[in-house]
C-alpha cells in the first residue's frame, strides 16, 4: 500500500484546502512579481513563506489521509 504523489496532492487538498491553494498562488504571484521586477515581491514571498508553513505544519495530517487513500485503494487490505 504504497502512496503516490496523487494521493498526497488530494490528500492536502482534502485536509487543508486554503493553505494548499494560498500556497501555489501566492507561490506563483511571487514569481510573476519578481520576473516584472514589482516592489511588491518581498511581500509576495513573505505571504507565500507564511502559507508553506502552515502546510507543513498539516503535513502530518496530509500523510495521514493519504495512507487511509491509499489503504482503501488496495484490493486486498490485510
């Protein structure tokens, strides 16, 4: 019963839904910001520094879920 980064991607989109979107997008707003050379990078990446915390600090619970996906996936759980 091994878990694949599917599982994990749903799994954290099923357990912390806001992070994991406020993450990527603030994550991508910080790239677009820096490339147009904005003055408003560095609060983009301390936004998206403050989201990847929080969604590391629901890692365990993301890995959790995504045992229990991956657990029900398997034809045969014992």
């Amino acid at each position: 019963m091994n878990r694949n980064p599917m599982d994990e991607a749903i799994s954290a989109l099923k357990v912390a839904p806001v992070v994991t979107v406020g993450t990527c997008i603030s994550a991508l707003a910080a790239l677009y910001l820096f490339s147009t050379d904005s003055k408003w990078y560095g609060a983009a990446v301390i936004v998206a520094v403050i989201f990847t915390g929080l969604l590391w600090m629901a890692t365990p619970d993301i890995i959790q879920d995504a045992k229990k996906r991956a657990k029900a996936r398997h034809r045969y759980p014992y």
